[in-house]
C-alpha cells in the first residue's frame, strides 16, 4: 500500500529529522549478509586465504551503486520497480514477468530458512525439518510486527539482526587477527587458477539479488512518501545515497570479516566447505564461544534475510498481480519448499548452491529495467541518471550478467 505523500506527514523543515540513518537500506542490506554470502566467502577464505578480498571490495561497490538506483526510483517517481513494470507490460508478459520473479524470490526465500534451520542445529541439535518450522515460526513474528506496527518498527528489529549479525561474524577477529599486510595484498586483482576464477563468480554475481532490487524501491517510497516539491524529492534522494551508503558499508565490513575469518583461522582445514563444517572448524580453532557467537549470527542471518525476502515477495506480486495475499499466509505457502528440501535430506549446503544459480537468472531481469527506467527523464524527470551514472550502471549491469552466465555454465558443468 502507498504511503501517504509527505506534505501530509511533515513539513519540509522536518524532512532531515526524518532521515535518520538507521532506514530502508539496512533492510534491503540483509539480502548481502544472508547464508549463501556466508557459505561463498567462508569458503573463499578456507581455501584461497586472502586471495580474493578484492572481490568483495568490488562487488560491494557495485551494491551500493543498484542499491541507490532502487530507491531513488520509489522516490522519484512515487512508485515501486514491480508497479512501473506492472503497468508497462501487456498481460500476458506481465504474468511471465511475475512468474520468474516470484520463483527468484522463492528460492532466495527457501536458502534463507534452510540458513537457519542449520543454525539452530548447531546451536542445539534441533533436526533440520523442524529448526526450518521454528525459522519460519519466528519470521511470521517479525512480519505480523511489520503489518501491525508498522514499516518503522520492522525496520528496527531488522537492524537488532543485522547488528548480531556483525557482532557474530565479525567477534572471531578479536581473537585471532588476520595479518594486515596479506589483507592488504588480497587487495590486488588476480586469480590462482579455474577454481579462483569460479569461486570470484559466484561471489561477485550473487552480488546483486533480485528481490532486494524489487523491495529497497518500495521500502524507500513507503517510508518517505512521494512529493510532488522536486525539492523534498532531492533532498530526500540525497539523505537516502547515504542511508544505502552506511548500510552497504555495514555489509560489506561483515562480509569482507567473514573472509577474514576463515583466510587466519581456517586455511587449509578439511571439511570447511559446508557451513557445519566451518562451524566445526572455528569452534576448534578459536574456541567454543566464538562458535556459539558463529552460529548466532547464521540464525539472525537466516531470520532476518527470509522475513526480508516475504515481504518482498509480497512487493512483486502486489505490483505485478495487484493481488495482495497477508504477509502471515504467505510465510506459510513459502515456507513449503523449504521445508520439503529440509525433510529429504538433501545437503544443506548443496541446496543453497543451487538456490543460488537459480537465483542468478532473475538478475537480468530486475537489473537491465531499473538501469533503463532511472535513466529515461520522462520517467525520473530532473532525477534521471547523469551520463556518468548511466555509465557506471551499465558497466556495472554487463559485469554482473555477465558473471552469472559464467557462474550458470561453471556450476551446470560442474554438477554434471
């Protein structure tokens, strides 16, 4: 549902007191710090020490230059990605359209619970099956806290996650510090062979999820309203490049720790390329504490990435379907496939693998239409994209498809 337009919500002088950091960037911020993310750079660290630290240096750019372009889309235009799509797309594409963005969507959704189906089993035994019905449990809180309190109230309780995240991934540093001058050298782009260059893909082309790219531009326009004053609208677009700026950072300071991580602690231990097993292999390398803290910031991760990942679904297919299903009946259609992977025993980390491929063919689509609409003045008015903009979103496009192909071919031939 649209929010109201902002002159009915506060004047122009309150507008800055509004914007306080802590808004819907950190939302959509939990698509980059979610169990997949860290299943990639644990095992990028383990394997390839601190080879490929510039990866994530990279790829955390890219985030925050799409990021922006969502949510200056919702800003300028009052809408989000899905609805404009929604009303540009003859029926039959539109349906299609919603079709494979929802399956992206699902299968963000499915890797995000079977994330912290695997953290609760660390943490206590709990069998996958019913960890992921106590994972899906605990989002129907977080979502029935966002559809009765409000975008504001999800918003904080998304950051408290997002804060156990850092705290759990980032905690292992202090105890063992990576060697600053290798850090610094991972720092270099370069490869060491076929499996390096595999591995930068997956880490680089996951860069982009398609379902934060839907959400972050209604997140933006539902917690700031649409003005009609091009003014506000710049103002507000200005305080948000620095909302997703603080945000990205945050993530990426937590995805780079992770790999951090695992290049001092883990290098070279067997069996660190599932999640158990680098759980296994940090608790004995720094202590069953740091462990504990581990595997609490994979169950935050997982709970917050698919309370994240529900609500976006929702913003698909209310502004492709205008159909609204409740946020609750909804966590519990999706929360099916999940479970259904979890009960057949498939490997966990497997599943989220491929989760992941799955989800690399949504990436075009979510992010070849937001470039093109930010840059049409017709359709962002004074806010259209500079030349400058429109280059640095292209080149950034053509990278990350172009990785994801990669990344599709490698795992496919890979896996056959």
């Amino acid at each position: 549902m649209a929010a109201p337009t902002l002159e009915t919500r506060a004047t122009p002088g309150k507008v800055w007191s509004r914007l306080l950091l802590l808004g819907p960037a950190f939302v959509a911020a939990i698509a980059y710090v979610d169990p997949g993310n860290v299943a990639a750079n644990l095992t990028a660290g383990a394997n390839y020490g601190y080879l490929l630290v510039w990866v994530l240096v990279v790829a955390n750019a890219m985030a925050v230059l799409v990021q922006y372009q969502s949510a200056k889309l919702g800003l300028a235009t009052g809408m989000s990605l899905p609805e404009i799509l929604g009303k540009r797309l003859g029926n039959k594409r539109r349906r299609l359209y919603w079709l494979q963005a929802e399956v992206v969507a699902g299968a963000t959704d499915m890797a995000e619970v079977i994330g912290g189906a695997v953290a609760l089993n660390l943490l206590f035994g709990v069998p996958l099956l019913a960890g992921g019905v106590i994972v899906g449990v605990a989002s129907m809180l977080l979502l029935a806290l966002q559809s009765r309190r409000g975008q504001r109230s999800f918003e904080y309780a998304i950051l408290v996650l997002l804060g156990i995240i850092a705290v759990g991934f980032v905690s292992g540093l202090f105890v063992n510090p990576p060697d600053a001058a290798s850090a610094l050298g991972g720092l270099v782009p370069r490869f060491e062979g076929t499996d390096t260059i595999l591995l930068a893909a997956s880490m680089l082309g996951a860069t982009v999820m398609p379902h934060a790219i839907y959400l972050h531009s209604a997140l933006a326009r539902d917690r700031h309203g649409f003005s009609p004053d091009p003014g506000i609208r710049t103002k507000l677009i200005r305080a948000t490049r620095t909302d997703v700026v603080g945000a990205l950072l945050l993530a990426g300071v937590v995805n780079i720790s992770m790999l951090l991580l695992a290049a001092s602690s883990l290098r070279g231990i067997e069996g660190t390329d599932t999640i158990a097993g680098a759980h296994a292999a940090v608790t004995s390398a720094l202590g069953p504490a740091i462990g504990v803290v581990f595997a609490i910031g994979l169950l935050a991760s997982g709970l917050a990435s698919t309370s994240v990942g529900c609500y976006a679904g929702a913003t698909i297919m209310g502004g492709l379907l205008k159909v609204r299903i409740p946020l609750l009946t909804r966590r519990v259609i999706t929360l099916i496939p999940a479970l259904i992977v979890l009960g057949a025993g498939i490997e966990p980390t497997l599943a989220l693998v491929l989760s992941q491929v799955l989800l690399s063919f949504g990436i075009p689509f979510a992010l070849i239409p937001l470039i093109r609409l930010t840059g049409k003045r017709e359709v962002m008015g004074i806010h259209a994209d500079s030349l400058a903009l429109k280059i640095a979103g292209w080149a950034s496009a053509t990278l990350i498809v172009g990785l994801n192909c990669v990344l599709i071919v490698l795992t496919v031939s890979g896996q056959s």
